[in-house]
C-alpha cells in the first residue's frame, strides 16, 4: 500500500488552535459553511502545518487546489481559458516508442535505486572496516601507547591514532630501550623557557630640570616691602608662611602675639613677601615631585615584576636585598622633596640611586646569560622531541604492519567499487536525463488541448447544459473559450454554470497539464465544496468524477479487488482531500467507492463558540454509507 505523502497537518489559522490530524491517501470531510473546511483547504494548498513522509516536502509535490478561488483566478473571463493538454487517442506508433522508453526509464531508475543502494552498502563496510582498523591498532600497541605516551600528543583516541599509524613514512623497528632514554630527556617536564630580566634605565628627563636644581636653593621672597624683609632678615620665611595659612582666619584682624590691630595694607605687604617668582618656584618643585615619583615607581614595577615567574635556577637573594635598599632610598628621597614643598627655604639633597641601580642592572645582565643559555637547551630538547616522537611512530607502524597491510587491501577494493558504481550512477543520470527529453519530445506530438475540450463538452451535454460549450479560440494555439450557441464568447453564466465548467476543467488538469510536453510533477488535489449551486442531477456527476479521481489516487490500494481495473497511465495524483457540506453529494461519492481500509478516512469539521474541531469518525465505507443514507434522499 502507498503511503500517504501528508502524514500530519497542524491547523493554527482563523478558528483552529493546535488541531492536529492525521489523513490518508483519500480523506472526506463533511461540515456545515463557516466551519472552518475552506481553512482546511488553504492550509493544504500553501502548505502550512504540514508533516511529509521523511525525506520528502512540499517542493516535491505540485498542490492542485479547486475553490473559490481556483474559480476566480482561471474564469474571470471565458474568451482566454488556457488550454489542458492530455494524450489524445491517435498515433499509436509514437504512444507505443513512448510506453517503450518509458519502461526503460523506469528500469533505469530501479537500476540507479539498485547501485545507490549498493554503493551505501559499500560505504557501510568501509566505515565498518575503519572501525575494525582502530581498534586492532588500539589493541596492537596498548604496551607501546603505555610506555610512549609523552610522544603521542594529538593522537590518544582510538581514530586519530590509527591514521597516525597510517600515515608514519617509512616504518622501521627501533632499540625501545634507548627509545626510552631519548623520550625521557626530550619530553622532561619541568623544561621550560623563561623570559629575560628587564634593565632599569636611567631618568633623563628629570636631569637638568628646574625642579632639580631647586632643591639646592634657598627659596624665600624677593623683599620689596618692610614686611618682606622682615621677615627675611629673621629666617621665618617658612614660619610665616605656615603659620599664617593656619592662624589667620581665626584672627579677627589682630596680630595673634599682641592683640594690636593689624595695619588696614598687612594682607598687600603679607602677599608681597611672597611674589610671583616664589610661588613660580614652589610650583617647580611640585611638578619634579610628581614626575619623579612616577618614573621611581615605574622602576620599582619593572625590578618586582622580573621576580615573577623567574628561571628557578637564579640565586635571587642579592638581587632581592638591593631592590629592598632601592626603594628604600627611593622612599628618603620622596620624603625629603615633601619637606622641600613644605619649607621652600630649606636646602635638601637626594640619595643618589645611580650606583644602585647600576650593579641592579649589573645583577641582571648576568640573570639573562643565565636564562639565555637555558633557552637555548630547552629548543634543543624541541628538537629532541620531534626526533623522539618521529622514531616513535616508526616503531609502532612497524609493529602494526600486518593490520596496516590489511586495511589498505581491503579500503582500496571498496573505494574502487565505490567509485565504480558512482560512475554507473552519474552515467544512469546522464541517460535519465535523454531519457526524459526524448519522452517530451514524443509526447508534443502525441499530447493536444482537444481531448480536455471534447471532455468537458461531454460533460456539459450529460448535464443538459446545451445554451454554450468550450471551443479552441481561432489564432491562439492552446486557448478555449466558453461561447453561446450563436459562437458569441458567453457571458453572465450562473454561478451553478460557471461552477460547473470550471469543476471539469479543473478534473482534466489533474490529468493533464497546461505545459504541452506533458510534464507534470506528482501531485496533491483538494476539492473545497465543488456542488455549490448545483441541482441534484449535476451533484450526481460531479460525484462520480471525484470518485474517478479518487480510485485513480487509490490504485495501490484497491489493485486486484472485484471490479477495478488500474488506470491506463500511472496516476500523479498522490493524495486526495474532499470537503463539503452537502449530504447527498458526500454520500454519493463514497457510496461509489470501493472499500479501501486504511487509506479512505472521514473527518467532521464543527465550530463552537467560535473554536472549529476536526475528528475522526469510523472509517469503514459501510459505517458512513449508512450514516448518510438518509440525508441522501
């Protein structure tokens, strides 16, 4: 039995929320307008919520959808219908060259399905020999792996060791004993390389500078005013200064020794003994303490920073201890420019860091002979290494000889027939191809618009529509039009006419197709409502062609039952949803149809509170057949 290429739909549109069903290869579904069956359709037709077979989708399948739109969008006129092409029933020379290269094509495909089914058996084994491989390798040298370990870095797995082994050049066996020595030395883990001491340069740009020089000199005011050289000429320059900053505010404007009123200019003379030569020179100072701190303390970082992570082997005590001494003195000379800020007429001198500094470097300079030697030892050992684990891997491919032999053998066999069949596969193709432009071309000649016509008229008569009727338009290959008795194109059809027609036109292009080489892609049908506005009599026929369309879908299932015959061709359409609300055209149709189990299913749309359902009802032919036996009469 075929199975059905919708496995699933999900409806989450209009009125349905998360309704999930599961048709067949022909499923009914009856309820009443505005249920919610139009929602059903459109979902199918757009392919929305669908679940396909595995490996398939809505791209392999061509939705073939009648409704109100099918209607609208194909008959907004009927002078420009476009032509239906189906075989016609001549030329049975070119139909037999074509049933004839069909069947080729057919046994081509089942050829091409054959060997793709072969070369995947063969890809099989070669994954299956793969495995076989890693493990005899893993197993093999499970002695070696444990006592060369530290050589076989990037290929501890079972895979990545025995591509190693397969691509090791010339393999060859080693003394293992003096292997080991080697492999000792060249992979010791505690040789490393460690980066070099940095030097502590000297500080040039604090050299020569004003605040430099400063330091040395008695820094007071010039002494233009009697206050000023008062002051001077008692050495309080600093005293003053200090004591004014901190006691003044709290004066009231008396001298705070003897409560006499201060002179209405003191604070002009008090501001003079301190001019702006002096308060240049205080500033000086301030900047050479801020440069100087920072460049002693980019040092200090340098000198503490080598100690991290240093070569182990260094004797670092020395080297410690005069960094100690360097900050200290660094710390001396930071406090006595503080005090120089703090009394500008003092005379201060810095701890000369100069010869410090010097045999620091000096220390340092015979750290990095030491770190350099050691450097160059450690990239020797990396050349040890690579040696090592070259020998290593010689041996070991030397050990596993046997099974390298065996998986080459036996990997080279099964890429050949691979790439064998691969070739008969592109080849099968390429033939495929040919295959189907001779068929098209054979079947232009043989494929006319005129059968869907002289069909459809048929129809029309048995219907007893005799006032108009589909011909071929004059000058235009391949289009109909619907024209009067008279052969004026109609107009103002009724809508059970024009539902009519297009229902049977739509019947031949589910047979057909509008190309005219008769290519058509398998194909999915949905039939919302096709008896709308139709008497009893037209309800019967349109009947009966749906349960035409519906054995043909079902000719899997339904071959070698009592009274069905297979169709002449194959049949495209592969699935087959029917909605309706009319009873007697419901019943009708599945009356008609044989009994097909698991592939005919029955659904009832409803809507309640605005909220539409789908479910199942029996799926037996008998079930529903009585079920609307009486709605029918």
């Amino acid at each position: 039995m075929r199975t059905s290429p919708i496995q699933k739909i999900t409806l989450n549109a209009a009125t349905f929320s998360g309704v999930s069903f599961m048709p067949t290869a022909v499923s009914f579904f009856y309820g009443g307008n505005g249920t919610g069956k139009s929602t059903i359709a459109s979902a199918v037709g757009r392919a929305e919520g669908l679940t396909f077979l595995p490996g398939k989708s809505a791209a392999d399948y061509s939705a073939l959808v009648f409704n109100q739109e099918f209607i609208a969008e194909n008959f907004r006129g009927y002078g420009n219908l476009k032509g239906v092409f189906t075989v016609g029933k001549h030329n049975a020379e070119i139909q037999s060259k074509i049933a004839q290269k069909s069947d080729e094509r057919a046994e081509l495909e089942r050829s091409t399905i054959e060997k793709t089914t072969q070369r995947e058996q063969k890809a099989s084994e070669k994954n299956a020999l793969a495995g076989f491989f890693q493990e005899s390798c893993w197993v093999g040298a499970k002695t070696l792996r444990e006592r060369f370990g530290a050589a076989l870095s990037g290929a501890k797995l079972k895979a990545s060791f025995a591509q190693k082994a397969l691509e090791t050049q010339n393999p060859q066996e080693h003394d293992e004993d003096a292997l080991a020595v080697l492999c000792d030395a060249a992979f010791d883990p505690r040789a490393a390389e460690y980066p070099e001491f940095r030097l502590v340069g000297e500080v040039i740009r604090l050299k020569g500078t004003r605040g430099n020089e400063l330091l040395a000199k008695v820094i007071t005011g010039s002494g233009g005013t009697e206050f000023s050289r008062f002051i001077n000429a008692i050495s309080a320059a600093d005293w003053v200064r200090a004591g004014h900053a901190r006691y003044a505010p709290l004066a009231g404007g008396k001298c705070p020794y003897c409560q006499e009123e201060l002179p209405d200019d003191f604070d002009a003379q008090f501001a003079g003994a301190f001019d702006g030569q002096y308060q240049a020179e205080v500033e000086a100072l301030k900047s050479f303490q801020s440069a100087y701190a920072g460049d002693m303390r980019e040092f200090i970082s340098v000198l503490r920073e080598n100690l991290q992570g240093a070569f182990p082997k260094l004797e670092l005590a020395e080297y410690k201890s005069k960094l100690e001494l360097f900050e200290q003195a660094v710390e001396v000379n930071l406090k006595r420019i503080a005090d120089k800020i703090k009394e500008p007429s003092q005379v201060i001198g810095l701890e000369n860091l100069k010869p410090l500094r010097a045999e620091l470097n000096g220390l340092i300079e015979g750290f990095n002979r030491q770190i350099r030697t050691s450097n160059a030892v450690v990239a020797a050992k990396r050349e040890k290494k690579a040696e090592c684990t070259q020998k290593v891997w010689q041996h070991i491919a030397h050990a596993l000889k046997s099974e390298l032999a065996y998986f080459r053998t036996n990997q080279n066999n099964l890429e050949g027939e691979i790439a064998v069949l691969s070739r008969q596969i592109s080849d099968g193709a390429e033939r495929f191809r040919v295959l189907d432009a001779e068929i098209s071309a054979l079947n232009k000649s043989v494929i006319s618009a005129a059968p869907a016509v002289e069909g459809i008229n048929g129809m029309l008569r048995d219907a007893d529509f005799s006032g108009f009727y589909l011909r071929p338009k004059a000058g235009k290959a391949s289009v109909y039009e619907v024209v009067r008795e008279d052969g004026s194109v109609a107009d103002n059809l009724s809508e059970g006419e024009r539902g009519f027609i297009a229902f049977f036109y739509f019947c031949h292009l589910v047979r057909g197709s509008f190309a005219d080489d008769g290519a058509a892609a398998d194909t999915i049908v949905v039939i919302d409502d096709p008896v709308s506005g139709l008497d009893d009599d037209t309800v019967s026929l349109v009947a009966d062609a749906v349960c035409r369309i519906a054995e043909d879908c079902l000719a899997d299932c339904l071959q070698g039952q009592d009274g069905f015959e297979l169709p002449a061709q194959a049949c495209r359409v592969k699935q087959l949803f029917v909605l309706t609300h009319n009873a007697r055209f419901y019943a009708e149709t599945i009356a008609a149809l044989p009994d097909a189990p698991n592939a005919v299913s029955h659904f009832t749309v409803t809507k309640e509170r605005n909220v539409s359902t789908v479910k199942m009802r029996d799926e037996s032919k008998a079930a529903n057949s009585g079920l609307w036996a009486a709605k029918r009469e």
